[in-house]
C-alpha cells in the first residue's frame, strides 16, 4: 500500500446543485479539484429538464443555496416557485460569482471509475479516451438525471416527433397546430401538460396511475416568506436544517381522528390554499402512517377534482384510488385538473386501455389507434441508483459497484458504501435527498464531505471507508423507517418500482431532515463513527454504529432529550409519578375498545384497589387476562398502560382485567406481591361475571408488573390455582441480578437505566429478601409445571438478559415457552402505542400468544 500522488485530489461528477457547491468548498480549502459535466453547461437537472412549465416544488426563497451571504442577499427570485430558465439563470450566476468554470471540464462523460488500493487512488476513465486520477471521487450525478429507458415497441418507427422531459431540446419546440400525445403523469407531465394544451391543436394525455396534485398558486415570492427569511437569514436556514423536510415549518403532533370533521376538513382546505406541498405533512402526525387517517385526505383530494373536472367519467379517471396521498411525490400544478374541461385535451386510462406500441402515425392501444404529430415522453426516471450504477464502478478488488446493489443500495449515510474507498455520493439512497428540499440535504452532504477531506488532510488520512457493519446497520435503519410509512405500498420510484427489474426497496431515508442530520452531528463528533482511516503511519478501524436503535426509537428519544426531563431516578417517588403521569397525558389514548369500565377489588389488606376492564367490541364471554402495570413497584396505576391494554384487548380479542397495587416505598414488599394474588383471586372469582370464558384465564405485566405476573404464576401452581392458561411477560424483572451483559450494556439507559433500577430495587424491597422468589421468580425450586409463557424482551433494556434467562429457565423444566426479542427495541417501546409504531409487530405477537394460551389446539392445528 502506497500513497501516489495522484493528478487530482478530488474529482466532482456533475456540475448541478451539488457539483458546483462541492468544487466551491474543495477549492476554498486548498485542495486541486475539476468537475467532469457531460452537458455544455452547469445546471444539472435544471440544464436537462427544459420542458414547458418546468419548475421546482419547493419555494425558491427555500430552494437555493444558504453558504453565502451575499448570494443571498444579492440574488432576488422573481416568482414563489423559479421557472426551470430562472433556476438555471441562478446556478449560472452561481458559477461565474465564484469562478467556478475554470475548474469545469464540459462534455466529458466518465466511462469507468476504478480504485487502485496498491496507489490509494481513483482511475476515473473517459468516454474520449483520457485517464485521470484522483484520491477522493464525488458523484454529484443527481437523483433524478438518468430518464427511463424507452419501454415502448416501435418509437422508433414513429414518424413525427419525439421528446423526452428529462431530455428537452434547447430550442423552443412548436406545438402550435399539431396533435401531441403525452405519456406520464407525474410531476414533468403535471406540469407540461396544460402548457402544451395551451398550444397544441389536440392533447391526448396517456395515464397509467392518476397523481394527486395541488394548485401551485404561482405569483410573485411570497412576501411573509421572504420577511421571515430576511429577518434573520441564519436562524431561518438553520430552521430548514433541522426541520423534517428542510423547510421551516411546524411540526404535525396530533393524530387525524383526534379532530372533528369541521376541523379536519378546514385543515386540508387550508394546505390546498396554501398551494405547497410542505403542510400537507404539517397537519397530522399519522398522515403517511395510518391508511385510515391518509384516506381522509384522499377523500378531500377527490371531493375537489370532481368539482374541477367537469366530465364525471374523466373526474374519476383522474382520482388516484391505488396508493396512499403522498406515498408518491405529490404534485404542484398550474390548472392541470381543469386543462381536462378544454375541448382538444382527452385522457386515456391505460389501466382500461393499455399501449400497445407505438405506429408510424401515432400511439396504438388495446382501444386503437391515436394519430399525433408529436409525442411527449413524461415517463419518469431511474431515480436515485441510476446515475452512480451506469457508470463501471469497481472498488476493491475490483467489486463492482453494480453488483454490490443488485438487490438494492447499501450505504453508510447514504454518503459513502464500504469497498469503494473514498467514493463519495452526494445525496444518495439512504440520505433524505428526494424526500426534502435538495438545496438543503446538498449543502449538507458538501459540506460534511468538505469537514472530512480537512480533516483527514490535517491528520494525514489518505483513504476512508465506512465499516461493513455500519453500513449494514443503516441500510436496515433506513429500510425500517420507510417500512413504518405507507409509502412501501406504492410502486413509486422512491421504491424503485417505475423501473423495469429494479430491486424493490425503499430508497431515501424517511426519518426527516432533522433526525439524519442529528445522526450525522453524532457521527462527526464521535471522530466520524463508523469510518475506517488508513493513512501515513496510522490505521484506525472503527465498528461504532450511530443508530442502533429503531428509527421510531430514536425519535421517541429525540422527543424526550427535547423534552429535557431531569434524570428519572434523581425524583422524589412524588415528583416521579407526576411526571410519567403528565407524559401519559399526553400520549395517544389506544384504540376504541367496545366497553371499558372501573371498579374495585379487596387489597390483600383490606383497602380496596382498583381495577379497569377492557372488553373487546364482540360478542363474549370472552378469555380473560389479569394484567399488572409496570413502573417499578413505585409509579403508575390500573389506568397507566391504558393504550397498552386498549390495543392488546382489540389484537387479542380477550377481556383484559387491569388491577391495581400498592406502591413502594409507602408500601415495601411483599405489599404489590400480597395484592397481585388478592387480584388473581378476586378476578378468577369474578371471571364469569365480568365476562370470561370458563376456564381462559391467564396472566400478564409489564416490567415489574411482569413480575407481579411472574410470580402470582408461580403461586397459582403451588397453591393449588387457580388454573391458568398461560403467562405473557412483557421486558419483565426477573432476578435481582445486576451482573447480566445486558445490565452493563445498557447502564446508561435508554430510559431504564441501571440508576433507575437502583432506585426501584431500593424502594420497594430490602437487600436481604431480593433472593426470595417472590422478588426474583428466576430463583423458585422449580419452574416445572408453569403455564405455557411468551416472554417479550427488548434488545436495549437492562432486562434483557434477566428475562431470556427466565425464558430458557422455563424452558428447561419443561414449559412451553416463546421468547420473543424486539430488535433496536427499548424497554418501553411496546407500552408506547401509536408513538413507537415498530412496537405493533410485536404486540401483535403477542396477542397471539395470549390466543394460542386460550385456544392451544386451534395453534397446535396451525
Ligand atoms: P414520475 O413521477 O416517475 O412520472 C412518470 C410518469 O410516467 C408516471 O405517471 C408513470 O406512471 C408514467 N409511466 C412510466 N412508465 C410508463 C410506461 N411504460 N407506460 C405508461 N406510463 C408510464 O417522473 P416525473 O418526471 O414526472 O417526475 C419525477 C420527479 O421529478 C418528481 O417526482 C419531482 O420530484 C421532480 P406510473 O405512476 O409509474 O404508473
């Protein structure tokens, strides 16, 4: 291994948004860079994309660059959303402003990129036959610059003329007097369209999947937009980059059936006043989650396209009904619904009547033939992998970039892939990029790369690499967060579903501008995480993973570090149990249920104690399950875990009975153990008449109250019942061990953290009595004869170990057991109903089990 000094230190591919920036910052740090541009000019995107109504979907105050002051002082847009010529007249002005040119080499286009490991360069070849090297290689191609392949038999047969969108010749193109057929109805089409139908003689419009679009309202730049802005451009920029699209803006908190029609309907009027796309997200939390709360915006989408569309059968036409709003890019558009009243302009719905191939004269379906003079090609892109794969990328050992994403793009950040050194990609799949205003996440990404080549430059790192593991750790974080949306039911291009053969998967990092970028911030001050260095002198490895946890998981705990809560155990038990009561409050109430109702039963002292009843909205009786709440023996009540138990009684379909304990340190152990079985005897008592089913009756809990479960098990079988079915215990205390792996790795938390523990174990029982099984079922005789149990741990609790230990314990006696680990989950991921949405999977797990205790024999027959 060597270290050649190589022609360049860096080359830029592509000289848009992204490639312009990058050179910019590379040049101000002292090192040699060139941008190779296939195109004779800068723009990029906005170099290509010359169709008629062209135009970007973000504001322009937002969709431009923030790194100079004076550019954006001096720059003044003319309109709320830039023409495609004024975008380009921008990113021109951006290159003379900063001599960009110079270092630009125009209508060259790279053939092979190969990394020489023995030399620790880049051999970036040509297509005119020129090698050049470099030591760091930026692809600044673009998300959406490679148009689709053509798919259609025969165009080139077709007589008239042909352009493509993404391709527009730079002379203006006539339609005047002529019959054009345009094929695509996403944004290029939505925008082309009614431009087209304003010239042409006859516009057919081919639709494979109606869009949804909302009037764009052009005019001149918004004027509260512009104040905000010039109030105090930093804070605003800085708003963008720590917002969840990269525009500034508030953020959805509550849910869309929390609110009347009224309201609801008033919301959705107002983002389609708005004429942006922005506050479509900003209205509702659960808008991209939920389909039922999605649909509601669905149905107002369709309400206003049957009131524009003047032909009831065309109106319907053009109602999506196949994918969720917004699960495909949504639209902006200048009278595209209303361009459909026009006598000349038709639409042809090629679910009904599909093309067939294209004629000499015109476009053939299963319907016939329709003549034009012209057909347009709106048909979309090989968006986000096509630009980097259809270069010959080989990295190490000559590995094939290629082939390393045939079943689809691994990345680190979305910036960097292991086994292709010092490559890197500038919004690329796994970084937010097309799901947020690009001038933003490019800025990013530039300057991220630009920090890094400084740094590596004054510590004499030559060569970086991002670690297999890190990498596969956030690949599959960037898959579990698009697996949380709706999104993953579209065939959108965000999945790679628009491209023929393409591996489905979901592209961009859906987690919100803020979050990635949070994630980026702790990568970079933990001295790049997860990147291995090779250098003069010095290799540093580095396996660290920035986000172990689930995305849903980590935004929970970006909410809370938000929040500022002081450290839990640092409370008075009083202050404790105000605070987690003021956050239940707070929290999504669960699912409707078919009754709930309160009542009381005798402590084992005497005093009554509460309970809540959840019964499901079916005809009973119905399996019973005696539930106990978690928190430490020292916080919460009957009515703490209210969603939790709300949700278990709908998946489960069973009553879910919750009792109420008494509390340490007021009441010390073994008061909660002395009530759970009061509670147990009391339910298996009352069974029939709150409405069990003779014989179904199990237990369940949560945390400690999985132990109280654990334990009035264990009681039952000795003390001759009452019968149970089974036993569900949900990231229970098991032992009174602190030694376990999983209570060292996780001493920190999150949220339970071992000081915590500390403080629950001290309240509520002394050190002498914690070998008792009572406190510590692990430590029972015996665990023969206990019910069939699931037992739920999460992969992050300081639980974990105690409760597989249990789990496998049970086991070994000859229970049947399921153990169910939640991975990148945290103690209180599964009580967090509707906030941490990956939780669902595994309550429904176990609410299968709760059906399999009731029903073994229809489970056993599955
Ligand atoms: P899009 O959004 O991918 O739209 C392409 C359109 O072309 C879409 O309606 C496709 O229907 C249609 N299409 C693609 N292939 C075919 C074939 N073979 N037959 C019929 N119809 C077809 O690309 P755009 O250029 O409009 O927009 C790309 C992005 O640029 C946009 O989202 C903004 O972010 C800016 P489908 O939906 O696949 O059924």
């Amino acid at each position: 291994m060597s270290f050649t000094k190589p022609d360049l230190d860096v080359i830029v591919v592509g000289a848009g948004f992204a490639g312009l920036y990058m050179l910019h910052r590379l040049r101000r740090q002292g090192l040699t860079a060139k941008i190779l541009e296939s195109a004779d000019g800068v723009g990029g995107t906005w170099y290509w994309n010359r169709y008629p109504g062209a135009r970007c979907d973000i504001l322009s105050v937002d969709y431009s660059y923030s790194f100079d002051k004076e550019l954006q002082t001096d720059w003044q847009w003319s309109e709320r959303y830039a023409k495609q010529s004024e975008i380009l007249e921008y990113l021109n002005h951006v290159a003379d402003r900063f001599d960009l040119r110079r270092d630009i080499r125009f209508e060259t286009r790279v053939a092979q990129a190969a990394w020489d490991d023995a030399a620790s360069l880049w051999r970036i070849a040509t297509e005119d036959g020129e090698t050049l090297t470099c030591r760091h290689y930026v692809m600044a191609t673009g998300c959406l610059s490679v148009p689709k392949d053509n798919e259609f038999d025969g165009i080139e047969a077709f007589g008239g003329e042909v352009y493509s969108t993404g391709r527009w010749p730079h002379h203006a193109v006539d339609f005047a007097g002529k019959r054009v057929g345009v094929i695509g109805t996403g944004s290029s089409g939505i925008q082309a369209i009614p431009e087209i139908a304003k010239q042409a003689k006859s516009v057919t419009v081919f639709q494979r999947t109606p869009n949804f679009s909302i009037p764009a309202r052009h005019g001149p730049v918004a004027d509260e937009r512009i104040a905000a802005f010039r109030k105090d451009p930093e804070a605003y920029r800085q708003a963008a980059r720590y917002s969840k699209l990269g525009v500034p803006g508030p953020v959805a908190m509550e849910q869309t059936k929390t609110v009347s029609d009224e309201e609801r309907r008033r919301r959705y009027e107002h983002v389609w006043r708005t004429g942006e796309l922005q506050p479509m997200f900003a209205q509702f939390a659960d808008t991209l989650f939920d389909k039922a709360a999605n649909d509601t915006m669905v149905a107002f989408m369709h309400e206003k396209i049957r009131e524009i569309v003047d032909d009831p059968e065309t109106a319907e036409a053009l109602c999506p009904t196949d994918h969720p709003i917004a699960s495909k890019r949504p639209c902006l558009d200048d009278g595209y619904y209303a361009t459909f009243n026009l006598p000349h302009v038709s639409l042809v719905d090629l679910r009904r009547d599909p093309i067939r191939g294209i004629a000499a004269t015109g476009v053939e379906t299963a319907g016939g033939l329709h003549e034009f003079d012209v057909i347009v090609l709106a048909t979309g892109f090989d968006a986000m992998t096509g630009a980097v794969v259809r270069v010959d990328i080989r990295g190490r050992d000559g590995l094939s970039l290629k082939e390393k994403w045939a079943d689809g793009p691994q990345t680190y950040m979305g910036l960097m892939t292991a086994g292709f050194p010092n490559l890197f990609l500038i919004t690329g799949p796994g970084s937010p990029s097309v799901l947020s205003n690009m001038a933003v996440s490019i800025e990013q990404h530039v300057e991220m790369i630009d920090d890094l080549l400084a740094d590596m430059k004054a510590r004499g790192r030559e060569v970086v690499e991002p670690s297999a593991i890190a990498e596969e750790v956030w690949t599959r974080y960037n898959d579990d967060a698009g697996n949380l949306t709706l999104h993953v039911t579209a065939n959108s291009w965000y999945m790679g579903a628009n491209v023929p053969g393409k591996p489905r998967r979901f592209l961009p990092f859906i987690g919100g501008v803020d979050s990635y970028r949070r994630a980026c911030d702790d990568l970079k001050a933990a001295d790049w995480m997860g990147l291995h260095f090779r250098g003069k002198g010095e290799t540093r490895p580095d396996d660290r993973i920035v986000r172990p946890f689930r995305p849903d998981v980590t935004a929970m705990l970006e909410a809370m570090a938000e929040a500022g809560l002081p450290p839990l155990h640092t409370l008075p038990p009083a202050d404790l149990r105000a605070t987690m009561a003021a956050v239940g409050e707070q929290s999504p109430k669960g699912p409707e249920v078919g009754e709930v109702r309160d009542g009381t039963f005798p402590g084992a002292d005497g005093a009554p104690l509460r309970w809540r009843l959840y019964r499901p909205d079916t005809p009973g009786p119905h399996p019973l399950t005696l539930y106990f709440h978690g928190g430490g023996w020292v916080i919460g009540s009957e009515v703490s875990d209210d969603a939790f138990c709300r949700d278990l009684c709908v998946r489960s379909n069973s009553l879910i009975v919750s009792c109420d304990y008494r509390h340490a340190p007021e009441a010390r152990f073994p008061a909660a153990v002395e009530d759970a079985l009061a509670a147990l005897d009391w339910v298996a008592k009352e069974a029939q008449a709150l409405g069990g089913a003779p014989g179904k009756l199990a237990v369940a809990g949560w945390s400690a109250g999985g132990n109280l479960a654990a334990v009035a098990a264990q009681h039952a079988r000795d003390h001759g019942g009452p019968a149970l079915s089974g036993q569900l215990l949900i990231t229970p205390v098991t032992d009174s061990d602190f030694s376990r792996p999983s209570y060292v790795e996780n001493a920190a938390g999150p949220v339970l953290t071992r000081e915590l523990m500390d403080y629950f174990w001290d309240h509520y029982v002394d050190p002498a009595d914690r070998q008792d099984p009572r406190v510590a079922p692990i430590r029972a005789t015996s665990l023969a004869g206990l019910p069939p149990a699931m037992v739920v741990v999460s992969q992050f609790d300081p639980l974990r170990d105690e409760g597989i230990a249990y789990a496998e314990a049970m086991k070994a006696a000859g229970v049947p057991v399921t153990l169910l680990v939640g991975r990148g989950h945290m103690h209180t991921s599964y009580s967090a109903v509707d906030v941490i949405l990956s939780g669902a999977e595994m309550r429904a797990q176990m609410a299968q089990a709760l059906d399999g205790f009731f029903e073994p024999r229809r489970h056993a027959a599955e």
